[in-house]
C-alpha cells in the first residue's frame, strides 16, 4: 500500500513540475493565453471549481459528500442552495438557474465530460404566447450527448425543479410547436444519428407534457418544411441538441429517468409534474395478467434499430434463440452478457471477446464475454445427426460438419442489468441452480444430506436425476427436461406414439425414422443420431 501512495505521488509532483515549466514558457507570450488553460483537479469539488470557478460551491460539494449524499441527489441539493442564495453569487434569477443546471450536470457525471459546459448554450426565461405567463427555457448543443441519456434527462427535471422554486409557470406549447419537435426527431433521423427509434406518438405525448421548453440553437443546415417560422422557435433549421435530449434522453429512458425521480422524492425532494413518465411504463409492461405463467409478449425494438450489414441473430421469442439465463460469471461486468465459448465458434467465431451486441431486453447494448458454465449450443450435422457442444474443443471438432444451428446457448444477463433499467424482469429458465436450490432446500427439511457430487451425478445419470426427483418431490433435472413448450400437444402425442412402437434396449431407443418425427426431436433440443434409416436416441 505504501509503495502504491508513494507511485501516486511521484506521479503527482510529476505533473506539478510539468505544469510550472509550460507557465513558465506561457509568460513569455508567444500562445494564446498566458497560462495553462487545463486545470489540476483530482476531487469532484476540485474539478466543479475548475470549471465554474467559484470555491464557494466546490465547499459545499465537499460538505454534502462527507453527509453521503450520492451524485444525484447531491445535483439537487447543490442546485438548491446556488438558486436559494445560499452560496453568494452576484446573478440573476436566470442566471443562477442556469449556473444550478450546469453545476448539477456536472456533478452527476462527475465533472469528466464537456456537457455541463459544452452541451447547455444557455438558460433563459420566456413568456408563453398565449397568457403572458413566465416560463424556463433550456438551450442545449449537440455536446450534451457526453452525459449520458438519463444525466442528460435529469438536466431536465432539474431544471424544471429549479422552475418551480422560482415560481415560473410550465412551459405550455401549442400544437405547432409540438408538431414541430415530431417534425425535427423525424428529419434529424435523416442526417444524423439518434439512439433510440422514436415512433410519432412519443414524440407527441413528450413534447405536450414538458414542463420546460427543450431549445437549441441551429445545428445542421437542413431546414424543417411544415412548422417554419414559429414564434417561440428562433431558427428554422434542425436543432440537434434539443432533438437529443428529447428523443435519445427523455423518451429512450423514461423508465430510468421515472425511477430516477422516485428515488429523489424518497429522499426529500419535492419533484412534481413528471407522473407522465409511467405512460411508458404502463405501455412498455408486457405482461398480461390471467391463470398459469404470465406471458411476456415479444420485443422488436431491438430490431427496428438493426443497421444494415450486421448480421440478426436471433429473432425475439422464437425457438433456436439464445434462452435468457439470469446470472454472472467472474469475468461479466456492467452492461455485459455472457455467451458459451461454443456458440462462438458456431457462429463462425463473428461473437468475439468484447463485440457489442444489442439485446432484445433490458433493451440496451452489451458486450460478449464468454463463460463455459452455462448451455451451450444445439446443433445438427451434415450427416442428420443432433450434437449438444458442450465445450470449445467439441466445437471445434464438429464446426465444418454443423448443418444447422438447432438452439444457440444461454445468454447471461445479470439482474442488475434489469434493475439499473427499470424494466420488469422476464421468467427464470430451468436451469441447475434452481434445480439445486430447490432440492438443496427439500433434502433439509427432511434432514437428509446430499453427497458433493449430486449434482454431477444428475447431469449425466437420468435414473439417479429421476431417484432425486421422486425421493425429493422436485421437477426434473434441466438436464433431461428438453423444450417442451416448443412443441403442440398434437406433436406430442405423435412422438409419443412412435417412442412407444420403438424397440428399448438398455440405455437406447431405436425409432424407424420419420421426417416429421425427427423435426419435433430437433425443436425439443434431444441429442439422437440417424443411422441405416433409425432414429436412435441414446440416455444417461
């Protein structure tokens, strides 16, 4: 540890002495300024007065981090204190409110990124056209995109909290100012890149709840068509912070941002007027309330936002896809999911270390990390055959031969990934975690103690998976439980009926073969072989 701190302060005094010799060479007055314009800052309070330059504010920043006061709600609480007048600034009311947005952002992220001073352009106060009354504008440059989608939508409401403080009226937009935001996401989508794949109606129902105005200055050189010359828009061109904020912050994470908020009215906050926000959160729940499983329909949004050129996977909810596992592995991060090592290879190695994928939920992008202890794929070879691959080596092995890929593996998703989403967390796969929680949890209470090895034993016996499931009255060992779901009742019955008619030997079922047989054999994912016009299933 010690050798650690003394590193960090060679390294401190390093850049102590570099920064004193390129002042030096500014005095002479041959650059642009006469000192170096970067400041030192190792501290969040350091780097906000750096770049504001009031010490005042980077006091109180210290003060509340050493109550505990998170980033968010620290934003606040500082935001608060700059507009109440407690720190001493000699500005006005929209001035101060525009130093609480800038510093607020900045503390929220950190005060590492050009948003809180690249990406507002300014703070103002404007009158609604129709009553007179005052309301808060908030002016925002393409920069603002640094902060992310929920800070950057935060900036928002914080403005909007900072509105109410000073008693100013909503912002009350008419139907050709909402028109226009419809108009601007629409043809901004045309020259520019946007995150998120807004629809009209979103577009619509956000820009008739803001309670601030979302502005912006002049961005591209392209022109609207419809909504020209309106009198609370200074420009007829694209205004690309504004449609930014709006389309990649506010609608892509309404449900972050409602969540957001309610964390912040737990605390204390008095955030009012953004109750809107679980329109998205009632039209984005997918799950229908009735008898048996609730049912989650299936997500396309992931899919409407596919660039040409890269390959799709896999369709959402369909047979073959990668089946949504909840966990992580030692080497899953934030925002990764973890893949079997064999469906890479399968996959003609595209699926490498670190590739970003977009997923169909939580609905955010991710990176591959390969982890060996969940499903590998399911594929069919040349010669009919089913294989699971069960390893790189087996994938490998069996690559050049692979007809189909007949079920791609596990996805592995960590819950946090969900949480941090706010989005409503899907049905657990049958996987040998539930199975050994639950059987871990019968054999206590009849005060029975498993052997180490059960659960290695069940995987590869089928008699010694079915003994555990009677003895312990628990479902099947995923193992041998194959994608029932997958298959009709009247495809079940016939493979039934043609399993009954086959000849049993041991730890072997011989089948005549049947091509429709065959086909709900290989939706259900059970290894067989075809050899001399037989379907031959092997057991455990």
């Amino acid at each position: 540890m010690q050798g650690s701190e003394e590193y960090l302060k060679e390294l401190d005094d390093a850049v102590d002495a570099l920064i004193s010799l390129a002042n030096e060479a500014r005095s002479k007055g041959f650059d642009v300024a006469l000192r170096v314009e970067s400041e030192k800052a190792n501290t969040l309070p350091e780097r906000v007065v750096a770049l504001f330059g009031y010490p005042d504010i980077g006091e109180r920043i210290s003060y509340w981090l050493s109550k505990g006061l998170g980033k968010r709600e620290l934003a606040f609480k500082i935001a608060d204190e700059i507009l109440a007048g407690d720190i001493s600034l000699d500005l006005g009311p929209a001035e101060k409110a525009e130093l609480a947005v800038r510093v607020g952002l900045s503390i929220m992220t950190g005060a590492t990124v050009s948003a809180p001073v690249e990406g507002i352009n300014k703070v103002v106060i404007r009158r609604n056209p129709d009553d007179g009354s005052n309301y808060l504008s908030i002016y925002f440059n393409g920069p603002i995109r640094t902060a992310g989608g929920t800070d950057g939508a935060l900036a928002v409401v914080l403005a909007d909290y900072l509105r109410q403080k000073m008693g100013l009226a909503p912002y009350k937009p008419g139907p050709r100012e909402v028109g226009r935001y419809i108009e601007e996401v629409s043809l901004y989508k045309r020259v520019q890149h946007l995150q998120y794949n807004s629809r009209s109606e979103e577009v619509r129902y956000v820009a008739e709840h803001l309670p601030v105005e979302i502005n912006g200055p002049p961005t591209e050189k392209i022109e609207v068509s419809a909504y020209r010359n309106l009198r609370t828009v200074e420009t007829n061109r694209l205004r690309g912070g504004a449609i930014l904020v709006l389309n990649d912050c506010i609608l892509q994470k309404a449900p972050k941002l409602l969540m957001a908020i309610k964390k912040l009215r737990a605390k204390g906050y008095d955030i009012k007027g953004w109750d809107w926000l679980e329109w998205f959160q009632t039209k984005s729940e997918e799950e229908r309330v009735g008898e048996g499983c609730p049912y989650i329909s299936p997500s396309y949004k992931f899919l409407r936002e596919s660039v040409a050129g890269r390959p799709v996977l896999s369709h959402p909810q369909k047979p073959g896809g990668f089946r949504l596992r909840y966990g992580r592995s030692r080497v899953t991060g934030l925002a990764s999911v973890g893949i079997h090592p064999a469906t890479m290879y399968v996959l003609d190695e595209f699926l490498a270390v670190g590739t970003q994928v977009r997923i169909e939920r939580p609905g955010k992008s991710a990176i591959v990390i390969p982890v060996d202890s969940i499903e590998g794929p399911i594929v069919r070879l040349k010669d009919g055959s089913v294989v699971r691959l069960e390893s790189v080596e087996m994938a490998k092995k069996y690559a050049k031969d692979i007809d189909k890929i007949l079920f791609l593996g596990d996805v592995l998703v960590a819950f946090g990934e969900f949480l941090q989403n706010n989005h409503p967390l899907l049905p657990a796969a049958w996987v040998e975690e539930w199975w050994e929680a639950l059987i871990s949890e019968a054999a206590e209470e009849k005060g029975e103690e498993l052997p180490t090895d059960f659960i290695e034993k069940a995987s590869k016996d089928f008699d010694e998976a079915i003994r555990l499931s009677l003895l312990f009255k628990v479902p099947l060992h995923p193992r041998w439980t194959y994608f029932w779901h997958d298959i009709t009742v009247e495809q079940l019955y016939k493979l039934y009926t043609s399993l009954k008619t086959g000849e049993i030997s041991e730890n072997v079922i011989k089948i005549e073969f049947n091509q429709e047989i065959k086909e709900i054999l290989e939706v259900l994912g059970v290894p067989h072989k075809l050899i001399d016009r037989e379907i031959i299933i092997e057991g455990g």
